[in-house]
C-alpha cells in the first residue's frame, strides 16, 4: 500500500518549540498564506519569527482566531532559537517534517505538456468545496481534518466522478529508482 497513503491516516504527534502542534489542516494553511508565512511557499527562506508564528497558528484549536501575545517561555525559546543556530535549525527541520507527514497526499503521473492551466480558485477551497459537495462532513470537519487525507478523499472522490487521476504510488518510485540504477552505467 502507498506509504503517503498510511502517513495521511497515522499521523504521529509533532512537538516544535515545545509545543504541541495539531494535525496540519486546511484551516492552518489558508492562515499561513493569509499571514505571508514562508512555510505556505516552497523553498522561501525564514527566520526565527516565521518559525514561532507558524508554530503559534498550528498548536491553536482554531487557527482562524486571534492570536495571543506569546507567553514567557515562548519568548525565552524564540531568543534561544535566535541566538542559537543550532537549536533554530532543529526546530526548523522538526517543523517541516510536521508539515511533510501532515501533508502527504497523493503524487500523480503526469507529463509536462498535460499541465493545466493555473487555476484562479485557491487549491485548499478546491478540496474543501468538493469534500462539502460530494459528502456528509460538517464544514468544520472538512477544515480541520489533515491535509494529506483531506487530499486523498478528494482524488477517490474525483477518480468516482470520472476523473482519472493516475497516482503514482511509493512502490512505482521505488520500481522507477531500481530500473534508473540498472541502466546507469
């Protein structure tokens, strides 16, 4: 079975800035963006601050509230993480693991010349509309559940609609890598 599949439904618990953070949802992601975070983009480089914010928005219940002014051994570990780079830097990578697991939705064949135009709706609202249309979960439900499975329940939903989403699966990238080793020289 596709591992990005089983990390979408047992996730494991996620402590940065030794915080608890809850499961990464649709809500936290559509609050990153709208807060400019660096973690909403790929490959944007962040500092210190992004880091305690991000975390801040993925441990609230609701990210969608408010948030509150950082207690004191908040403020104690966000001048550690400033003033020692090697404690950023494991928060940072334990940070964006949370992000990878929370988020491994399915991977999907297909060529560079098939690329669709971009879309003008936002992707999180995609899925969450389409989640809302084509089943029984509550808009809160749908908001707050993780991002990877939100993801595969949207594409078995599309491949039931017609669609043909061809997922490329953990077992054919290994197939892949294996055939790629055989054929270098």
């Amino acid at each position: 079975m596709d591992e990005r599949f089983l990390h979408s439904w047992f996730l494991r618990q996620h402590t940065v800035l030794e915080r608890k953070l809850r499961p990464f949802s649709l809500a936290h992601r559509i609050v990153l963006e709208a807060v400019g975070s660096p973690f909403a983009t790929e490959d944007t480089p962040f500092a210190m601050s992004d880091l305690a914010v991000a975390v801040q928005i993925c441990s609230a219940p609701n990210p969608f509230l408010p948030l509150r002014r950082p207690r004191w051994m908040e403020r104690v570990r966000f001048w550690r993480g400033t003033l020692d780079p090697a404690y950023f830097r494991l928060e940072s990578q334990k940070f964006v693991h949370y992000l990878d697991e929370h988020s491994s939705g399915p991977k999907f064949w297909q060529p560079v010349e098939s690329l669709p135009f971009k879309e003008k709706i936002p992707w999180p609202l995609d899925v969450a509309a389409g989640l809302l249309r084509r089943t029984n979960l509550s808009e809160e439900q749908v908001w707050f559940m993780p991002v990877g499975k939100a993801l595969w329940y949207y594409t078995a939903l599309c491949k039931q609609d017609g669609a043909n989403p061809e997922v490329l699966t953990t077992e054919d990238e290994a197939l892949l890598d294996s055939l790629r080793k055989e054929m270098t020289p």
